[in-house]
C-alpha cells in the first residue's frame, strides 16, 4: 500500500500520487498513459486524472501496480471496485490482459486466452482471488504457458488451483523444476490445434514465443513495442546471446501475425505486411552478430 510519507516529489499535486517503493516497471504508464510518466528511475503522476476514463484508467494502474506503489488521499471505493471488476481486461476476442501485475517477475504483463479446448494462462499474473474467480467462470486453465524464467511469478499456485500444465523450455527449467510439460531444443512444437511454441532463445536461453491463429504472438521478454521509439524493439536490459537473439527474430519472419504481446513493454496490433516491415526494420538496427555475451543495456526486463 502506497504510503504518503513515502509521495515522490515528482508527482504533480493532488489525490493520485506514486511513492518511493515504484520499481519503475512501466505498468502504469501502459494502463494510464494520460497521467502517469517516467521521472528518472520512477514512476510520477505528471497530470491529475480527470474524467470517468482518465479515473477508471488511474485506478486500473493502482490495481495493477506490482508493488502497491500507487496510492490515492481520497480514495474512491466505487472507482476502485470498477477498476477491479475491468480485470481480466478483454484486448480482442478471446484474448485478455490480466492485470494484477507481480513483483516476483518485475512487473510482467500477462494473458489468458479461452478455448473451447481448454484455456490458456501466458505468464503469471498475482494470485488473486479476483482472477481466480474469473478464470474458474470461464472454464479454469489448462496449459500455463511460460515464456521465459523470469515471469514464473505465482504459476506454481494457479498450476495447482487448477491442475494446470505448465510448460517451460528445458533451458529455463531451473526457474519451474516441477513443470509438467518441458520443450526441448529450438525446433516448433504444435501444442494443440491454433497453438505453436516457438523457442526464440535471446533474452534467455529457454525464451518462447507463443503463436495463436497466426494473429497473436505473445513473446515474453523476446520483443516488445517501443512507443516512444514508434517500433520494436528486441530485450535489451538482458541479453543472454545476441547472435541467438537476432536469429530467433529472424525466424518469427516465417510466420504471419498482427498481435504482439509482450512480458514487458508495450503490446501492439499492426496488419501483418507492416508486422513484417518492422521486424526486419528491428533487425537492421541491431549492431552486427557478435559472439555471445550478457549485457544490461536497457528496460525489457
Ligand atoms: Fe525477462
């Protein structure tokens, strides 16, 4: 819970305010771009939400926030209770933003998709009784899918609620040991029908990319849109092999897609000829292959 005593000096005046504790995640700037900006190594309120979206959005920051590091001085209980109930928010169709950000994996966003075959939870949001709730109504989870080791977050209690499988590359197995469901290798997986695993080592050795419909790509901590940049952008606060980065992105050229949704940074939906335009726009920015090295360049977490 966000504390007063703790209000950053960054914050313009009034109820909303971000504290000291912000790990500076860029959750809310994705959820309430209207009023929060990055100020240094934090997150501010630069403009006072006003208006029913800019408050409904304010309060979806507050809630989603992975370390409660946003408060209010009045708080607004309706506002509030609205906010919660917008969670899981519905993107398109059958796909859904969780919300309920977690520290355990700085902050990731993470995605359910509902399948008449069984449902699917893309990274771990918190547990939360909300969620849980939400997804039991809507069938529960069969596959946990985990793009990567370090967006594991409370998976191991959902697998559990739910009697999922979760799935996790052999290389970042140290992160699930107990995973049901281990890919091994770089070769595509069809993991049921709609659904491909695509191992695009990178940002870590075991990262996979999952393609549904050939419409929507959530890619973890492999690639992100940049929105102040207007284009992709490849992990860059960790790289654990830029030569497997730059290949693995330049496999995803294979396949057709219009949704890109990511871990951290910022999700976006392109017609598919463009999708391609910027992937390779990516790739032609990136410095040329070098040997494997680790680097801590950047945001993507
Ligand atoms: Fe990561």
């Amino acid at each position: 819970m966000a504390s007063l005593t703790k209000r950053l000096p960054t914050n313009v005046c009034g109820n909303f305010f971000v504290d000291s504790t912000c790990i500076n995640c860029d959750t809310c700037r994705q959820l309430a771009p209207a009023s929060f900006v990055e100020n240094g190594e934090f997150s501010s309120i630069y403009h006072q939400p006003g208006g029913v979206r800019e408050l409904h959005q304010a309060y979806q920051a507050l809630l989603a926030c992975p370390v409660g590091s946003i408060g209010t001085v009045v708080p607004d209980k309706a506002q509030r209770q609205t906010a919660a109930s917008s969670f899981p928010v519905q993107l398109e169709a059958e796909i859904f933003y969780n919300g309920y950000n977690s520290g355990k994996s700085f902050g990731a966003n993470s995605y359910f998709i509902c399948h008449p075959e069984g449902n699917w939870l893309v990274d771990s949001p918190r547990y939360q009784r909300r969620l849980v709730d939400v997804f039991e109504q809507k069938g529960g989870v069969k596959y946990l899918f985990l793009t990567h080791e370090d967006d594991v977050a409370d998976a191991g209690r959902y697998a559990k609620y739910f009697g999922a499988t979760r799935i996790i590359h052999r290389a970042d197995l140290a992160a699930m040991p107990d995973a049901e469901w281990v890919v091994e290798g770089r070769g595509v997986l069809k993991a049921a029908p709609g659904f491909r695993i695509i191992p695009v080592p990178g940002h870590t050795a075991g990262s996979m990319a999952l393609l549904y419909k050939d419409r929507y790509l959530f890619t973890g901590d492999h690639m992100a849109w940049d929105r102040g940049a207007g284009g992709l952008r490849l992990a860059t606060r960790y790289v654990w092999s830029e030569e497997a980065l730059q290949r693995s992105t330049a496999s995803l050229l294979t396949y057709s897609f219009e949704w890109i949704l990511p871990g951290h940074g910022d999700r976006i939906h392109l017609p598919a000829p463009r999708m391609k335009d910027e992937l390779r726009r990516v790739l032609e920015r990136r410095p040329a292959r070098s040997s494997e090295r680790r680097a801590a360049q950047g945001q993507v977490g």
